[in-house]
C-alpha cells in the first residue's frame, strides 16, 4: 500500500470533515427547503460550474444515464428526503454508510466477485449495527426516515456497479453528467409531488440558502475535486478506508450544533455498522494491494 505524505493526508481529513459538516449544514436547508428541490438546486449549480467538462464517449452514453440516475438524482433524492424527516441525523449518516456493503453484494451478484468470510463478517456487522438502531425509540418513531437512507445507500450502490463498467470517462466527467442527467427527473418530481411554494423561496432564511451553497461547492465541487486529486495520486486503497471519518464527524457535529441525543442503541449500533464498514474496505484494500 503506497503511504500518504501527511500533507496530502491532511487534505483527505479535511474532505472528510467537508463531507460530515454538510450533513448537518444541510439538515438546516432541507428544514426550509423541500429536500427534492433542494437537491435539484444543488446539482443546477453543479451542472452551471461543470459545463466545460462535458464530454460525449460514443456507445456508452446510455449506460451512463442509467449509472447516473440511480449514483445520482435517486439516491441523492431519497438521502435528503430522509434527512429532512430524521429526529437524528446521525441515524442518517451512520446508515447512509450501508452503500459499502450494498456494492460488495452487488459486486457478487453482478460481478461474480468472490467474497471470503472478513467481508461476510464486515456485511453482518454493518447491517446488524443498522438493525440496532432502528430499535431506538426515537428512530423507530420516524421509521420511514431510516428506511429512505437505506434504499438511498442501496441506489447508490447499485449506481456505482454501473459506473465500474464505463470506461473513458474521468471522475469530473461521471460526476457532470450525473447532475446534468439528474436535472429534470428532479425538477419533475419536486414540481408534481412536492409541489414547492415558489413565492415561500422568498422567505427562506440566509441560513438554508448558505447551506445549499456549502453543499454545492465545498462538499460537491472542492471536496469532490480534492478527493478525485488524491485518487490520481495514489491507490484506491489507500484513501478509501478513511473516509469512514465522515459519518464520525457527522454524528460529533449532530450533536455539537443540532443537539442530537446518542442513545446506547445508537451509539452501539453505529459502532457495529461502523466497524463493518471499516472490516470491508479493509479487506478490499488488501485484495487490491495483492492484485498490484
């Protein structure tokens, strides 16, 4: 595994860090925002700053809006509808970290990836971690929150396997597309069933719309960019497990600002689902590391 210099490393946690705060930053815009077009919002302002890169790869584009839809506008979507309906955000962004295991799954049943017990174990402990916290009271009360965050995680997942399968296209061009192809489902969706008051936009507080304007340029467009700088300089490998750091300082910063209460269900389910997350992309990285 290639060792990353510190000032690079630096970098990766403060990504990470970028990535927990917008979860909480965010639950402020959804509280004023509906969360449908609060992403649509996010991802027009992406789309507005990503238009040089755009570039057509002849006999893929298909697969790419099918990979995008669901990476994209569905998972995202879902994520903030259910950040928008949680009592905790750190239910939230603990379960959000199922997208893990879900792609290993995926990767078997799709991909005919072989999977050795470490990561049946790691898959175990995540799901069992979420399990756990659903038995909360406050969390069982908004179940359906939870829920979303799950088939989220999922959707992104099953996003993923198909982006895995292009081929030629740079990270900053999956993700224009991506929010580019997610711009009219999203407006469709939140004009028909959220049915937005345009006129209450006028009223929406300096708080939520600074919200949205961290989620598109720290956590979309400098956290992105920062990550896909790191993942050209070195492997996978050696980035991916520390980005189990986001949901940590999510749940740090719940509390902190939002004033979340971390019941023993939570704070031991999250441990589990945490550890199993970890376990996973452990284990990936020493199949790369072996493959190299």
């Amino acid at each position: 595994m290639t060792a990353v210099r510190p000032r690079d490393l630096v970098l990766l946690v403060g990504i990470t860090f970028v990535w927990g705060l917008n979860l909480i930053t965010s639950k402020i815009g959804v509280g004023q925002i509906p969360p449908v077009l609060f992403t649509f919002l996010r991802f027009a302002i992406v789309a507005a700053c990503l238009v040089p890169v755009l570039r057509i790869q002849p006999g893929q584009m298909s697969a790419l809006v099918v990979a995008a839809l669901f990476s994209g506008a569905l998972s995202y979507a879902l994520a903030f509808a259910a950040l928008a309906r949680a009592t905790s955000v750190s239910s939230v962004a603990i379960a959000s970290q199922l997208g893990v295991p879900f792609a290993t799954l995926l990767s078997v049943a799709l991909l005919d990836e072989q999977v050795r017990w470490r990561r049946w174990t790691g898959i175990a402990l995540s799901f069992g971690g979420v399990a756990i916290m659903g038995f909360d009271p406050q969390i069982g009360d908004r179940w359906e929150s939870l829920a979303m965050a799950i088939v989220a995680a999922f959707l992104g997942a099953l996003g993923l396997i198909g982006v895995k399968k292009l081929s030629g296209f740079r990270p900053i061009e999956i993700m224009a597309w991506t929010v580019w192809i997610g711009l009219a489902p999203l407006l469709l969706f939140s004009v028909r069933v959220e049915q937005p008051d345009w006129a209450a936009l006028g009223q929406v507080s300096w708080q939520a719309w600074a919200a949205l304007a961290f989620a598109a340029f720290a956590a979309s467009m400098a956290a992105h960019t920062g990550y896909f700088y790191l993942i050209q300089r070195y492997p996978v490998a050696s980035v991916a497990p520390l980005t189990t750091l986001s949901p940590v300082f999510s749940v740090i910063l719940g509390v902190l600002v939002l004033g979340d209460q971390l019941s023993q269900r939570i704070l031991l389910g999250g441990l589990c689902t945490l550890a199993g997350v970890f376990i996973i992309t452990m284990r990936e990285k020493r199949i790369m590391d072996t493959a190299t």
